[in-house]
C-alpha cells in the first residue's frame, strides 16, 4: 500500500470498526495514550462534513498522541461569528481527554473543563430535572447544545456535533464567578430563580454522590420538592461510611431536615464567625441547632454545633447551596443547656 493511502486506511479502519453511539468511556486519567495519524482529527472532520474546521487543524497545532474530544460546530453555526478565527475556534471547543455523551450526563452541572486554548474552558450544562435520570436531558456545551453526540468514537479521539451560537470564549470562563449567561441554557425569566435552584440542587447531589455522601444526596432528592421551594440553603451532611457503620448513622437520612438551616448560605468562614450559643432555625418546624463551641478553625479548638464536631468545611459550595461534613449527627439541644 502506498504511503499517501496511510491515513485513508486508518479512516476506514476506525469508522468500521470503532464509531459507536452513547458508549461509555472512562475518564480521562484512566487511558493509555496510543498515538496515531497526525492527520486523522482532519480527515475524520472533513469526513463528517466539517470542511471548514479539518482545513482549520494545520493551524490549531493539536498533539498527535493526545486523546482529544472534539465539539464541532456546523458551518452555520460558524457563520453566527464571521470574525472568529476558526483555528482558534477548533482549539476554543476541543479537550485534552475523552468525553463520550454518557461521560458528560455523569459531570456536575456547570462543571469547567480547559481547552486547548489557553486559560479558556468550556461549561457542561444539562436541561434534566434532578428528579429525571440523566440520559433524559439535553447537554449543553457553553449553551449551545450537542445534537449528534459520539459522531465519532475510537478510543482515541471522539467528535461531538453542535448546533447554535458559536463566539469566542472570554478570558473569564475559567472562573465560576463570572460567568456569563450563555453558559445556561435559556430559561423563562419569571421561573429563573426557581430554575437557578433547581440546577444547584442537581449540581450539589451529584457532587455529593462522587465524594462519598450517595445516601445524603439520596435524602436531598427525596425532599427535593421542599428544598427546591427555598432562596437558599446549608445542609450537615453525613458520609456513607458513617451511616453505614451501624452507629448513629442510621437516624441521619430520617432527619435531614433537621439538618438544614433553610434560606441562608452559610460558609466555613460564616460559621466560624458565629459566636458560641447562636441558634440556627433548621426545616424542622421548632427545632433549632445551636453553636456549642465558636471555635477558632484549629484542631485543638473545634467547631461544634449541637456538640458535634464538623468534619469538613465547605464540601459543596455554590451560590445558593452550602454544605459542610460532620462526623455524626446532631442531637436535639436546647439554648437553656448552653
């Protein structure tokens, strides 16, 4: 076989053999690199019809035995930005790793990845309720969704189509904290509040799930329809080995909600602030937590709300949701005994 026949060969062996649709991929830190055609990300594009973005891979100077997960946009897509720089817009929409569809459904909502551009990430957003499973929402790349997920998938390298508003990305959308509204997808602006909440609740169980508090998140899911009502909120959680131990854990998930200070965010440094025998209202009708010891942060003078020691500060934070890990639950206390 001719050596210019290389990369066709390869093409065909890949898309005969590989191309698979919705599979699941480990994640990125798991794969063994394995290197291939320096043409292949190219030619596969202009395969699928990406015409302008395979001309535009000469110049986005991507590595050639590095995994890479790819979301094209369409040609008109690209047309919504006839000043952008389509190499700079191929590198703006690719990642270092592999990102199947079924990967992205399992990342927290509003999670960052970084591009290939320098200081430029791109935003993972879902249009699921929490309530839903998470193959049932639409997912969103800096809000503008994914209509052909997995195009193409060899293991080494996978394509995403996208279909919307393409721009280049801000010098800011690394930080959480000023991101803009195209990271979301449109909402009703009278039930934004309410959706702003609901997404934040969806974010903080997933997260609760990967760091080991599966059964706190299965609590928050189940009162779901009250805590979605709240501005905001701090929830103690218990994780799953201490609830599983066969100590106290148990009466946990039956009393979540005399875990949560319901409409208030309050953060490490907030709690810390609070002085000894403050009362927080929780969403037990009645029933309050109270600050046992003040602290100071260190070991040997530590928080404690209703006597329990807090475990880990700040474990889910978000602009309406704090969560903190304590070591078992609290006990009923009243503010005479303090």
């Amino acid at each position: 076989m001719a050596t210019t026949d290389l990369p066709a060969f390869f093409l065909l062996i890949s898309i005969s053999l590989t191309i698979t649709a919705g599979a699941a991929v480990s994640p990125p830190l798991h794969l063994t690199l394995r290197a291939y055609p320096k043409s292949l990300l190219a030619t596969v594009l202009s395969t699928l019809g990406y015409e302008e973005l395979a001309t535009a891979t000469a110049d986005a100077n991507f590595s050639s035995a590095t995994p890479t997960t790819v979301f094209a946009p369409t040609y008109s897509s690209l047309v919504t930005c006839p000043s952008c720089s389509i190499p700079l817009i191929l590198q703006e929409h690719s990642l270092r790793g592999l990102y199947s569809i079924h990967f992205l459904r399992e990342l927290a909502f509003g999670t960052k990845i970084g591009t290939f551009a320098p200081n430029r990430c791109l935003t993972v957003t879902s249009s699921a309720s929490p309530l839903e499973p998470a193959s049932v929402g639409k997912i969103f790349i800096n809000g503008v969704e994914i209509t052909k997920p997995d195009l193409f998938n060899n293991g080494l390298l996978i394509i995403h189509g996208l279909q919307g508003f393409i721009s280049h990305l801000s010098p800011f959308s690394c930080s959480i904290e000023r991101m803009t509204s195209l990271s979301f997808p449109q909402q009703p602006p009278p039930a934004s509040a309410f959706f702003m909440m609901r997404q934040m609740l969806k974010d903080s169980m997933k997260r609760l799930r990967v760091s080991g508090y599966s059964i706190v998140a299965l609590g928050m899911r189940v009162t779901y329809p009250e805590l979605s009502v709240l501005e905001s909120l701090t929830l103690f959680a218990i994780d799953d080995v201490s609830i599983f131990s066969g100590g106290e854990g148990h009466s946990y998930v039956s009393k979540l909600k005399f875990h949560v200070v319901p409409n208030r965010i309050l953060t490490a440094a907030d709690l810390f602030a609070l002085p000894k025998g403050t009362a927080l209202p929780t969403m037990e009708s009645g029933q309050n937590l109270v600050v046992t010891n003040s602290g100071s942060g260190s070991p040997l003078a530590p928080l404690r709300i209703n006597y329990v020691k807090m475990k880990q500060f700040d474990l889910v934070h978000n602009s309406r949701i704090a969560i903190h890990g304590m070591s078992t639950p609290f006990r009923h206390v009243y503010y005479k005994e303090i």
